[in-house]
C-alpha cells in the first residue's frame, strides 16, 4: 500500500501528522513529508487515519 499525497491540495493543518507521526510530518516550511510512502501492515491502521482525517483530502491510499 501506498500514502499518496496531491501536494496542491494540502494546507498543512498538520492532522494526520498527529494521526500517524511515524509515517510523515511537516517540515519548517509547513510542508508535509511523507516520511515512508510505502506503508506496510504494521502501519496500515495509522495511515487509514491520517487519509481519513484530512480535512482537504490531500492525502489517499493506493495498492
């Protein structure tokens, strides 16, 4: 699985940092990094949160 991220769309509101730290984050710039693109199962429940908590959905998951 995939986190895939429409740069445009993003505004930095930073929740789905707070939803899966260990997969992104902002940078100083308030960009957002997705820190492990690639999610494995470990980490599939945190990165459904952060798509989901979005506000914009800037954020998606592909296979």
């Amino acid at each position: 699985m995939r986190i895939e991220l429409d740069r445009p769309r993003c505004e930095g509101h930073g929740l789905c940092e707070e939803a899966a730290p260990e997969l992104m984050h902002l940078d100083d710039d308030g960009e957002l990094v997705l820190d492990v693109p690639e999610v494995d199962a470990a980490d599939a429940a945190a990165a459904n949160a952060a798509v989901r908590i979005c506000p914009v959905a800037a954020l998606r998951l592909s296979v």
